[in-house]
C-alpha cells in the first residue's frame, strides 16, 4: 500500500533498481545508515540511485544483518545544467571535502588531474582505493542535499591529455585571468569545465600548454585561494549564473 501521505525520514542511496512494487534489500553501507538514523518498521524512506530515479520506499523488515525496503512509487529528476570540475591530484583530505561540497552543488562530471607539483604531496589522493572513498564522500552528500544525481567520476588524467580535451567552455582558474562572472556572461549555452591548479600553482609552461589549447583564465577574488575554497567559489559562481539564464 503506498504511503504518499507520510513525508520520508531520510535518503537513502541504492543500486538496486528501482520500480514501483520492487522490494530490495539494501546493501552493507545503506543498511548501516538505516541503523545509525534509528528507523523503524514502517518509516518512508527516499530512495535514489544517482542516475535521477529518485521514490519513496516503506521500510518492511530490518534487523541486525539486512533491512528490505517495498518500493511505492518512482519519479526521474531532470539533471541540472552540466559543470566539470577537474581538480588537482592533493591532500587528500582537502580532495575529499571537495568531493562534498561539490556533489552538493551538482557537478556533472569528477576528475582528477597529475600536475607536476601533484608529485610532491603527501599524503596525496590518487589510485582505486581513494576514488572508492570519492564515491563514499559524493553518495553522503547526495543523501544529505536531497540531490537526485551523482557525479560522474571520470579516471585520473595528465595535463597533457587534459589540454587537448575538446569540451564546452574550459576554464583556468588563474590569479591574472578576467573575473569569472564576467567570462560566463559571454558563454551562451556552453558548459563551463573548471580547472583548479594544485598547491603553489601550475608552472608557467603548464598555464601556457592549456592557454595555448583554448583554456580561458577566469578569477574569483585578487588573493591566492587554496584548490578547495576556488572550486566551491567557481561551482556556485557557475550554478548562480546557470540559474539566472534559466529563469
């Protein structure tokens, strides 16, 4: 029986597939989340998969090692406009905050980039098992903020190969570029891809290989921002403007 009077509890992050009828099990780290929240037997939950299928679920059996979940009804929630987000290969915790902040403000697409002061972090957030915590940190979030789309997490790149990408509007945030608003005023409908220098800033020679590809300089403020605080300031930057051509 569905419960559309009853508002969910909590959001909860699923790849099972979800279908009106379905009854799932959640797995390991979503059951655990049930047990942290002290649900019960018969609260509604939201559920969501990442990919924009986004329903609401009554709790049917929970106990120590499972909880199984009867799915009322399923809705698809339209993405936002795209931003991508290319970050530095850091400290790995400040990688990690990021993550968040940035799955909160919806970025389409993650990805890591290998730039040559990268080499000299520690201890730096690179390889399989830190893209599982990524993951983890992004579905938190997603939960928290109500959001309906996970970030699509994209495989580490070098410069190299990030300069020749051929990609909406790209953009390096840079200390002597044209104010960010200014630049995404004449952008029209292009999507804008943010890229944000590691700790001490790129190489003079690293600026010019992305300058030199078609990468636009775009500032926030005249101090040096650390890559956390320039890419939440340039996401939500990007989303306001986003946001007032849709209206």
């Amino acid at each position: 029986m569905e419960r559309d009077d009853r508002a969910p509890v909590a959001s909860i992050f699923t790849d099972a597939g979800l279908s009106p009828g379905a009854e799932i099990a959640l797995d390991d780290s979503a059951s655990h989340h049930v047990r942290v929240k002290r649900l019960e037997r018969g609260d509604v939950v939201r559920l969501l998969d990442g990919n924009g299928t986004v329903g609401n679920g009554s709790i049917v059996a929970l106990d120590r090692g499972s909880v199984q979940i009867t799915v009322d009804r399923v809705e698809t929630a339209a993405p936002q406009s795209p931003i991508h987000l290319r970050v530095p290969i850091a400290d790995r915790d400040r990688m990690l905050w990021l993550a968040e902040k940035a799955t909160e403000l919806g970025v389409t697409t993650w990805q890591a980039v290998r730039f040559r002061r990268s080499a000299s972090v520690s201890p730096r957030g690179e390889g399989s098992a830190f893209v599982d915590k990524v993951r983890s940190r992004m579905i938190g979030a997603l939960e928290q903020s109500r959001g309906a789309w996970l970030p699509r997490i994209l495989p580490d790149v070098t410069l190299d190969r990030l300069a020749v990408e051929s990609e909406e509007l790209p953009i390096l945030l840079d200390l002597g570029g044209q104010p960010l608003s200014t630049l995404l005023a004449g952008a029209g409908a292009r999507s804008p891809v943010l890229v944000l220098g590691p700790e001490g800033g790129l190489e003079a020679d690293e600026v010019r290989m992305l300058t030199e590809a078609g990468w636009h300089k775009a500032r926030l403020a005249a101090t040096i921002l650390r890559f956390e605080t320039a890419g939440l300031a340039a996401i939500a930057v990007c989303r306001n403007a986003q946001m007032i051509t849709e209206i």
